[in-house]
C-alpha cells in the first residue's frame, strides 16, 4: 500500500516511517492556535475526567475536601479496601475486595451517589464497606477517580449561582464518542448546557464499546428527548477508510468466516 508522504509535515513522516524502537507520538493543540489564535487559550479540552478536575480544583471549598486534595489510584484503592475487608472480618476469597471495588465504581456513577443518598447493601456487609473507604478519602485528603464527575454533577445541581457562573462560561459544548457517555456524564453536560441547545455531540450508536463503564446508549438515541430543536446531520461518506483499507479488512473477515464454516463441517 502506498502512501504519500509528501502530504505530511516533517514530525508526521518521522512518526509513519519509523520502525525501530517503541515509539511515543504527543500529539499537542497547537493546531488550535493556528486557527483562532489567542482566543485558544479560553477553549476547554479534554476529557470529562480532566475538565471536571479543574472545576473541582477551583471549586474545593464546596467538597468534603481540603484544598490541594489528591487522586487515588486504582492500586491504592484496591489496597485501602483490601484492609478494609481485612478489618471488617470479612472472608475475602468469598467477597474479594476488587468486588467491592467495581461495585463502589458503580455506585458512585449513579445519581443516588451524587444526590447523597445511602448505598443499599448490594453485596455482604456493602454498606460498612463503602462508608470506610469514604472515611479513608476524607482522613487521606483524596478522591478517586469516580468522584471527579459524581462530585462536580453535585455541587452544580446544589449551587445555582455556581451552575450559572459555568453555563456561562461553556456557551458552546462540543463532545465526541458520545455513545459512549454514561448517565452521570449526560447530567454533567445538561447541566453546563442550561436552556441555551448550544450543544453538539458526535457519536455513532453502532459503535458503543463501554458498555461494561455504564455508558448508555440512549444518550444518543434519545438526543433529542433531552435537549430542544435538535437538528441531526448523518455523515454517510467515509474519509478515514481508503479502499485499500476497505478491500484489506473486507477480505480478512471473509477469510475468517470461510475458516469458521470449514471447521464446523469438520
């Protein structure tokens, strides 16, 4: 297959023609300079996690928090709950603590969670478990990385001045892969959008891969449910795929389902 390097700048050729060692390619925003200039400096980028960070960052008065809280990681976390259990007396080969961990996630990307309603005991002794670990957060001065939107949904549900001052500050959202947004992210994004529609996500309901995150698919199926005069473009023409890469692809799942069918019949 071919490829036209003379339509790549000098980075972008370095990164298609090396072959050696690993390679680690930063892709940085200063395309975004280039096109608006300065203004660049007031955009927003990121990802839900990093610009509800931020948020948070400015707005740590309103948390159960000190300034300057930090972020736990999952290693850490599963530490914490591992002597959680241990302390609690719980049989930790029937109720591993990475169960709790994936059921703490699950709870904290719910709106009970960010409504500050108690947990029910979905799982042996749940309830002791997860006020423990809230304990240890407060005591260590940390969230986790669930906290990050659960944490700023509720101070934006809570503080209509504070939901003001960003909806105005993010007149225009922009979101991408939006099918695979889940409910909390949603009414992260409602909420910083108001009453104005000024709005557009890009996503294709086909291709949700986080189900097993909580995303939920009727995010996009129900766009317009959710927000008012909502015009939808289909873009039906694909740049991305060459036919090269089509012809390549198409092959090799055929080749597959030949494979499959023959040794069925063996």
């Amino acid at each position: 297959m071919s490829i036209n390097l003379s339509s790549l700048n000098k980075q972008q050729q370095d990164a298609v023609t090396y072959c050696d060692t690993p390679l680690l390619v930063i892709a940085g925003k200063l395309r975004l300079n280039a096109i608006i200039g300065n203004k660049a400096e007031q955009v927003w980028m990121g990802t839900f996690h990093s610009i509800c960070l931020r948020i948070l960052r400015k707005e740590a008065h309103n948390l159960p928090l000190k300034k300057g809280f930090g972020i736990i990681d999952q290693d850490d976390r599963l530490s914490a709950l591992k002597n959680i259990v241990k302390e609690l007396n719980i049989d930790h080969k029937k109720y591993p603590p990475k169960q709790y961990l994936w059921m703490i996630s699950n709870f904290k990307n719910s709106m009970d969670y960010v409504e500050n309603k108690d947990p029910d005991d979905f799982i042996h002794k749940f309830t002791d478990v997860f006020t423990a670990y809230q304990k240890y957060l407060e005591f260590t001065n940390m969230m986790d990385f669930d906290d990050m939107i659960a944490y700023t949904v509720r101070i934006l549900l809570t503080n209509d001045s504070l939901r003001k001052f960003y909806q105005n500050i993010f007149q225009y959202i922009l979101v991408d892969e939006y099918q695979d947004t889940n409910y909390i992210q949603f009414m992260f994004l409602k909420l910083l959008n108001g009453d104005t529609g000024k709005i557009c996500v890009v996503g294709d309901d086909d291709q949700s891969i986080y189900g097993w995150r909580g995303a939920e698919i009727r995010n996009i199926l129900d766009f317009d449910k959710h927000f008012k005069n909502v015009k939808t473009i289909k873009l039906t023409v694909n740049y991305r795929s060459t036919p090269d890469i089509l012809f390549a692809a198409n092959t090799l799942i055929a080749l597959w389902i030949i494979s499959k069918t023959c040794s069925r019949k063996m």
